[in-house]
C-alpha cells in the first residue's frame, strides 16, 4: 500500500478524507500534519484527533502546523465550518495527544523513514508543504507526488474568483510549484461535480453505527452553510477527492496543463490560471489538472469505506 500524509483543516470534508484514508487498504495513512484555514490549527489539530479517535486509527500521529500563511492576511473558513471547524455532531475525545514534533518535523522524519516516495495530499491551505520544502530541500525527491484540494480551472469560492485554500496561502502554492514535483490539481470545478445529494445523506444517516450517523451529521451542517452562503441545493464534498484519486485512478479524468497563482491582483490575489487550451506556448504544463468525475463511482468509495469503519 502506498504511504500517505494528509495535511490538512478539518473541517467537514477534511473529515471524511481521514475516514477514506483510514479505510483504505491501498493506503498507508503514516501521518497526519494540520494547517490553519477552516478554522484555527489548534481547533483543526484538536478535530484531527477527534475524527482520528471515531476511527479507531489513535496510532496516526497528529503534527500540528502553521498558524497562518507565509504572507499577507489570515482568513478563516469558519463561516463554513462552524466555530469549532467541525461543528454538527458530537465527537469523541481525542483518545491521543497530538505529535511532540511540529507538522514540518514529522513530515521530515516519515519523509525520511520511507524507502518508497510519499504522496502528500493536501487538503488546506499549502503553507506546511512550502515549509517542508524550504527547511528541506534534500528530502524534495522523497515526495511522490503533492496532490491538493483548492484551485479551480473556473471560479472561486471564498473570493468570486479565488478557491479558499488558494486563497489562504497563494505563496506557499507557488513556492510548491516551483519545486518542479509531480503537483495534481483537484479544483472546484471537480470537485462541485461531488455533491452529499439527499440520497447519499440518507445512506450515511440509515447505517448501523456512529460513524455513519455522524458523517451524515457532518453533511447535514455543511449543507446547510452551503444552502446559506453559496446557495447550493446540496454540499460539493471537495477533500476527499484528492484521496478517492488514490484509490481509483479511473474516477477522476485529467488534462495536464499549466498551472500558476496569482500573487498580486487586486481582486484576484490567490486565483488558479490553468491553461488548458494552450494560450500560453512559452509555459510547459507543470500539473495534471482534474477535470472530470465519476459521481457514481465516488460515492460508492465513500460510502462503502464509511460503512466498514463503522462495522469495524
Ligand atoms: C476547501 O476549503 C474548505 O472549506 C474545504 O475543507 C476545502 O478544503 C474548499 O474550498
Ligand atoms: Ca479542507
């Protein structure tokens, strides 16, 4: 099975792609690392634990990381997410302390302790990964791939035309890129292709146990914020397609393009610029860009790793 960081914001879809990393047999989840973004890094290391407790999976050690970008302001999702990040259902509480060692140093160290490249999915903002790039660049070839929620090849959410994450940190994105690793881009405009519809709400709230009734919980409040905010029918689950991708590469469709954030716009600052048709020749594609979902499919992975966590 491949080994796996996620560095995330949990928040509600951050959740459920522990829970999906966690049941995947194809995955060797060795570490957790949290950010800023959804709300606080002590409210997202708190709620990483919390989710990594409701799956059994305590041995995951919990880094905690950066409290804010490499520059410019902070910005908070908790419009979204709640005050604590995670609101909705109750949690357990964490049966584990987080990691002695800060988000970058546990990175290093499973970096380092891994005889295969590491994926690192990336479902916050960017700004642990630049860190880990800039106080290590020798442990750069031991990444495999760095495969990230945020972007979009169309418009934004937090901003009209910039996604939150991309938003939260557009610097560390760029000091990402710039590394030249093998970067996969699963943007809004997959990413709304994942809507939690009534139907999959319903599947997760009819299952046996806790965990389903919790993730149906967890839908339940991000709908509804996104009802309010965005006035969508239903949520777009965006996180854990970076980590269905990993399971099955069939689900997701990709073009490889290039990719760049923009750092300066006055209204743009944090917006993707994704070339998917060529307009820029002097600029060499530097991502595959995702494109395209297999709803159906999706849902059956996640649902089916929801239902055996809890079975098990
Ligand atoms: C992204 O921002 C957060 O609200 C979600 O967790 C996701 O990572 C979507 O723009
Ligand atoms: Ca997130």
């Amino acid at each position: 099975s491949r080994p796996l960081v996620i560095d995330c914001d949990p928040g509600h879809d951050d959740a459920l792609a522990l829970l999906l990393a966690v049941a995947s047999p194809t995955l060797d989840l060795r570490a957790v690392t949290t950010c800023f973004g959804n709300c606080s890094v002590e409210d997202a290391t708190r709620n990483a634990l919390r989710v990594l407790t409701l799956a059994g999976a305590t041995h995951v050690p919990v880094g905690r990381g950066a409290e804010g970008p490499l520059s410019g302001d902070l910005a908070l999702g908790n419009y979204v997410h709640g005050v604590s990040g995670l609101d909705g259902p109750d949690l357990p509480e964490p049966a584990m302390a987080p990691d002695p060692r800060d988000a970058v140093e546990l990175l290093a160290d499973v970096l380092r302790e891994s005889s295969t490249g590491v994926v690192l999915a990336v479902t916050g903002p960017m700004t642990n990964v630049a860190r880990l790039v800039q106080k290590h660049p020798d442990l750069v070839p031991a990444i495999a791939e760095v495969i990230f929620m945020g972007g979009s090849t169309e418009r934004g959410n937090h901003t009209p035309t910039a996604e939150f994450n991309t938003y939260a940190d557009p610097e560390a994105l760029d000091v990402v890129l710039q590394t030249g690793l093998p970067v996969r881009m699963v943007g809004l405009n997959l990413t709304h292709q994942a809507l939690a519809t009534a139907d999959v709400v319903r599947q997760m709230a009819e299952m046996d146990h806790v965990v389903g009734q919790t993730c149906a919980g967890w839908m339940g409040f991000f709908g509804d914020s996104y009802r309010r905010v965005w006035e969508f029918d239903a949520p777009p689950v965006h996180d854990p397609c970076t980590i269905v991708a990993l399971i099955d590469p069939d689900v997701v469709t990709w073009r490889e393009a290039f990719l760049a954030v923009e750092l300066e716009g006055r209204w743009t600052r944090g917006t993707t610029v994704v070339d998917l048709h060529g307009r820029y020749p002097d600029q060499a594609p530097n991502a595959q860009v995702a494109t395209r979902l297999d709803r159906d499919r999706y849902w059956e992975i996640v649902l089916d790793a929801v239902r055996r966590l809890g079975s098990s």
